[in-house]
C-alpha cells in the first residue's frame, strides 16, 4: 500500500467526526493530541525511538537548542555552550570505546582455559580511568557553564536537572 492511499477518507471511517475538504488536517490534529496525551513527542516527521544511545551531553537529543530555549541564551553564550558541549560529548564518546575495549578484554579473560585475572584487573582498571575522565569533564563543563549563565538562568538549569528533564 503506498503512502496516499492512506490518505483517503476511506481509511478515516471509524473517525466520524472526519468529514469536510480539510479531513486530513483534523485527523493529524486528532493524532498529534493522541500522542500528547500518551506523553509521546509530537512535531516529528518520523517517529524516534529514544534508547540511552539515543541522549546526548545532557541526557537529551538536543541540547544545545533544548537549552538555546529553555535558558533563553543569547548568541555569544550559545556559541560558549557549543564547545563545552562538544568537550563532553567528546569524552563521552571515548568513554564508551574504553568500555567496548575493557568487555573485549573481560572476555578474553574468561576465554582461556585458566582465568586470566591480570586481564581482568585490566580492564576494571580501564572503565574506573574512564569514569574518572568523564567525571572530570562533566565537573568542569557544569563549571563552566555555571559561570557562563545569569542567575536566572543558573536558577532555570537547576529545575531542569532537579526535576529529571536533563540528566548529567
């Protein structure tokens, strides 16, 4: 079935209300309400699927243009907010090499015919430097934005980490 076939009214009639030359407009509204109010995103041309490889530097798809909106920035602090972002979601990108490279090596440690600890230890020791790295790194760009932000909008990016909607 190719994608105007399911445009034509036909396909609307368990939705009586549909009817009139603007049909279509009323039942996307229809749809876009529905999603709403299941808590889905709406305004999408395709609908995403947000798994954790899915959220960026703050635990969102967007946030440089999340928090453009949500903290009212101007231009000179979103550019700022550009290169701390980059910087973390930089060393959040190293960071999970570091893990695919420490599971590699947990394995190989089970592989043989006697458990290779040294291996192991190894790759413990790996994903705690990995850790560190990005803690260093949030720490610092929190700092940095904090220093980068009005009161106000220190007081907005608080409730927006407090409240769930960014995670750090």
């Amino acid at each position: 079935m190719c994608h105007a076939s399911r445009r034509e009214p036909r396909h609307f009639e368990r939705f009586p209300f549909l009817h009139g030359p603007d049909w279509l407009e009323q039942y996307e509204h229809y749809q876009r309400s529905a999603r709403r109010d299941r808590g889905e995103r709406t305004g999408c041309f395709m609908p995403h699927h947000h798994h954790e490889a899915d959220r960026s530097a703050f635990g969102v798809r967007r946030p440089l243009r999340f928090l453009a909106h949500k903290l009212d920035l101007d231009d000179r602090q979103i550019a700022a907010l550009v290169r701390i972002l980059d910087e973390l979601k930089t060393e959040r990108a190293q960071a999970e090499v570091d893990d695919r490279r420490s599971l590699a090596e947990f394995a190989d440690a089970v592989a043989g015919e006697a458990f290779d600890a040294a291996k192991a230890a190894s790759a413990g020791e790996r994903r705690v430097q990995s850790a560190a790295r990005v803690r260093e790194t949030l720490i610092r760009a929190l700092q940095e934005i904090h220093a980068l932000l009005t009161p106000e909008q220190r007081q907005r990016l608080a409730y927006l980490i407090r409240s769930g909607v960014l995670t750090v």
